[in-house]
C-alpha cells in the first residue's frame, strides 16, 4: 500500500510539474501561496480519507506540491545576482536540508501521541497558517522599507 501511496504521488508530482512548467505564471508569490495552501488543503483531505481514495488523494498532493521547488528556485534566481545568488542559494539549501530529519523527528513522537490522521491534520493547520503569517511579515518588512526611505 505504501508503495502506491509514493507511486501516486511521484506520478501526481510529474504531471504538477510539467502543467507548471507549461503555465507560465506570472505572479510568483500568488502562486506560492496557492501552493501551500493547496497542499495544506490535500493535508486535510488525505487526513480523512484511505485506500484507493488516499491514493488519489496523495497524488493531488504531488500535482499541487511539485511546482514548489521549482518556483523557488526561479524566485532565488531572478531576485539575486552574484555572490548574493549563491549565498541565498547556500542559505535556502541549508534550511530545506536540515526540515527533512528535523521533521522526522519531530513527527514521530507527534504520531505516536496524535495518530496518523490527527498529525495529517495538525500538518494541514500548520501549513495553512503560514499564508497569513508570511503576508504580515510582508507587509511589515514592506511598511519598514517605506519609512526608512528619505522623503522628496
């Protein structure tokens, strides 16, 4: 079962990235944040449902989740130059490294207390909360540079 579940997704996540990649977005923090809260949504629905219905769940996850990395990765490029380029390249690659055995750690005891389908849940939660805490970061790092601007 395990392997349909990963077989679904990687299939989900090919087909994501290729409509992605044919799409051409033009708005890369909208999608960003459509990214996340679709896969926070899928979360949610994977946490309710098993079986063959999982599967077809797990592969909207892929669809939804792929374009991620990819957009990142375009982001960083078209936002740095130079050395600041493969210091903020270094710096993001270092963060998403260090996520997978920080998340393992954290999700096993957080399985064992909540069960699969609770800490699915919590996982949604946690990822739909991120859009409203990045746009008020946004907005106060925006607010921050407007101040700090010489008035003419």
């Amino acid at each position: 079962m395990l392997g349909w579940f990963w077989t679904s997704f990687g299939v989900g996540a090919l087909l994501g990235s290729f409509a992605f990649g044919m799409s051409k977005p033009r708005h890369a923090l909208a999608t960003g944040r459509a990214i996340i809260v679709g896969w926070g949504a899928m979360l949610g629905v994977l946490s309710l449902t098993n079986g063959p219905i999982g599967i077809a769940v797990f592969a909207t996850c892929g669809a939804v989740w792929a374009p991620y990395p990819i957009l990142v990765t375009t982001n960083l490029q078209r936002q740095a130059t130079g050395r600041d380029l493969t210091a903020l390249s270094a710096s993001w690659t270092s963060a998403t490294i260090l996520a997978t055995p920080l998340g393992t750690a954290l999700g096993g005891p957080l399985v064992a207390w909540a069960g699969a389908s609770g800490t699915l849940r919590i996982s949604a939660v946690a990822t739909l909360a991120i859009v409203p805490v990045a746009t008020l970061v946004r907005r106060s790092g925006r607010n921050r540079t407007r101040a700090s601007r010489p008035s003419t």
